[in-house]
C-alpha cells in the first residue's frame, strides 16, 4: 500500500486548526475543562477535553461546524478546491453522534412533553449523507461506527479503496461529540477517571473523554500532487472476540494486528521509528498494548520510542482515529514526537515507559494503534519521507 496523505486538518479543545494544536502539544499545556454542556450528577468539577465555547456560531450543530472548520483546513493544507473532492469517497468514522438526539430529548422535555423520545433521530449514517450532500460528493459515501477505531478503520478502508481504483481521492472524517450518556456511560463502567489521561502510568485509573473533528485527505499516487512527504503505508484490523467490552489481555491478538500491518507495509519491526500508542489510561488497556509491543518487538528495550496524545485532547473515541493521525502528522512535520502529557511514574507490571520528554523526528516509518471496545484493534502504518 503507498497512499499519498495529501492534506490534513483539525478541530478540538485547544481550538480550530492543527496550529493551535501543535501549539498546546509543544508546550505541554492541558486543554481539559469543566463540563458545561449539560449537569452531570456527581461530577462537580469533572473535566474533559471539549470544543471552547463559542468556537461555532449561535445554534450551530458541533458536528457540522467542526467538520468544515477541519474540512477547510484540509483542503488549504492539500491545495485543493472543494470542486476537487467532488468525486471523491467520503468516509465517516464516529461512535455515534448521540448528542443531537440527547439535545431533542432535553428540548422536548422541557416543553412539557410528556414521553419525548430518547433518540428522535436517524441512524449514524445520516450525518456523512447531509455533509456529503453539503458538498456536492458524487463518490461513495460511507459510515463506520466500530467504536475507538471507527476512524482509524475509516483511514484503512479509504487506503484500500483507492488501492482497489474504487475511488481516486477520499476525505476521510473522524467527528466526536460528547452528550451526557456517553460519560454517564463510562461513569457506569467505573472507566472514567476524576484525575485525568495517565497513559501507562502506575497510578492510571481511568479514561479523560473528548470531543474533535479530524479530516485526512488520502489520494492516489497517480493524481498530480504538490510535493508531499507523508504516506499511509500499510495497515491493519482484526476484531477480537474475547468478550464484549475488550481484546485478549495478554496482548497476543493486539500483537497479531501490529505485525500485520507491519507486513503489509513491506517492512520489518526494525523499521519502525516511533510509535502513536491507544494509550486511554484505562489499567487493562494500556496493560495489554504494552504486552502487544513487547511481543511484537521482542525485549523490553527494543520497543521504539512510544507516546501517547490522549492527555493532550482526551480519549476522541469514533474520532480519534482521524484526529490523532492529524496531530501526530503535524507534530512529524514539525519534526517532533511529543511527550505523554500525564505520565510520571513506570508501572512494574509493564516494565516499558512513553516518552517523558520530546524527541526529535525524522524520516521513516511510524506506527499508531489504536483499540477498542469489542475487541476492535486497528494499526496504521505512516511514512515520513
């Protein structure tokens, strides 16, 4: 697979754009807030990592504001016209967008509705068609709702349907709101944690959830294309079926999905340069990525450099596919791969450690993983250079 990453763009707590971004990563600066948008019981001065108020316009839908803020972006970074992605696939990934219905719900409740329906909307899939239709996208139009890797998973099918000639160009498009159930739902699985991302750390309990929009703009390498140094060089996906909430524990499917995308990019463990860990805090998951390095890499210090974002804008879920490749991307092109904000002290039990301080990047291949719930793990494969 050798995809051309033509244009990339953002939107999440530290703002609009991959700027602000790279700003708060290279400054190690948190951007969690108090939740506004809805009372949360018992969770007085609970934060997470959310849009900043005011940053779309009075009565604007977040999703759809966010996505043409990172859609614009995209497209300037790519030197494209919007009449250039005409004819492109559109690839959603998501968790859900419940927030639109949470909204109705509250709406009609406080009109005195006497039963208002907890989910007074459409399916997934109504919001790629609306954008979709917004733009005049003639391409296929495609949802993928596979929980954590529901964007990551919408990057490899657009890598392998420009593989296949089924479309020429994709915008790819990770968007995450964050309406009360969901954190009233990870609340209830004693997942979220009140002390914020502390990826791999021994003290970790819990996630830090986030709102973003990433867009990834991938083409083929037959299109005319100002010089662009990054590729989407292989990847990845198995869904493990362990139980309902997680992958095997022992790492060994995690393990599996890593050297597959490894293979398929034609490369060998050695090649690796760094890599973008799931890194969710949660004490299984990090427990089980650490142990799917260690097996794919072999000795503990023979595991590449390894970081993790969430600390920086929280656990995206459908979204962080897309917007955690965005900014790592950014960062390569800044020549950095950040620390892992919230990290400090090495869990025993792990035995490996992220980065504490930031490292210089350089030309080669770096991975990001990315695993959810279900069992869903998904490994991309980039090339800088």
């Amino acid at each position: 697979m050798d995809i051309r990453i033509r244009g990339i763009g953002s939107v999440s707590s530290y703002g609009a754009g991959i700027e602000a971004l790279l700003d708060g990563v290279s400054a190690a600066l948190p951007s969690a807030s108090e939740y506004w948008a809805f009372p949360l019981p018992n969770a007085a001065g609970f934060k997470v990592n959310q849009f900043p108020p005011g940053l779309f316009g009075p009565g604007a839908d977040p999703a759809d504001a966010a996505f043409g803020l990172a859609l614009g972006e995209a497209l300037e970074d790519a030197e494209l016209r919007r009449a250039d992605i005409r004819d492109s696939a559109l690839i959603v990934g998501t968790s859900g967008l419940l927030s639109e219905a949470e909204s109705i719900y509250l709406a009609e409740k406080a009109q005195g509705v006497a039963e208002p329906c907890p989910v007074g909307v459409r399916g997934t899939g109504r919001a790629a068609s609306r954008l979709a239709g917004g733009l005049g996208i003639r391409g296929p139009v495609v949802t993928i709702t596979t929980a954590c890797t529901s964007s990551a998973n919408a990057i490899l099918v657009a890598g392998r349907m420009i593989e296949r000639g089924d479309a020429k160009r994709a915008v790819v498009a990770g968007i995450e709101t964050l309406p009360a159930f969901t954190l009233n739902g990870f609340a209830s699985l004693m997942l979220r944690s009140p002390f914020g991302c502390r990826p791999f750390d021994a003290l970790r309990n819990g996630v830090q959830l986030g709102m973003a929009c990433g867009v990834v703009i991938l083409e083929s390498t037959d299109l005319p294309s100002p010089p662009k140094k990054d590729a989407l060089a292989g990847g990845a996906n198995v869904c493990d079926t362990h139980n309902i909430i997680s992958t095997n524990l022992d790492g060994r499917v995690a393990a599996a999905v890593i050297s597959s995308a490894i293979g398929r990019a034609g490369i060998t463990p050695g090649d690796i340069a760094a890599i973008k860990a799931h890194g969710t805090g949660s004490v299984d998951n990090d427990a089980t990525e650490a142990a799917a390095m260690k097996l794919v890499f072999g000795r503990d210090d023979s595991v590449p450099p390894f970081t993790g974002l969430k600390g920086y804008i929280g656990h995206t879920l459908g979204a962080c596919g897309a917007i955690e490749a965005a900014a790592f991307l950014g960062c390569l092109r800044a020549g950095l791969i950040p620390a892992t904000l919230g990290f400090g002290k090495t869990d025993p039990s792990i035995g490996i450690a992220p980065l504490t301080r930031p490292i210089e990047a350089a030309s080669g291949h770096y991975m990001l993983n990315f695993f959810g719930f279900g069992g869903n793990n998904t490994s991309l494969i980039f090339r800088r250079g």
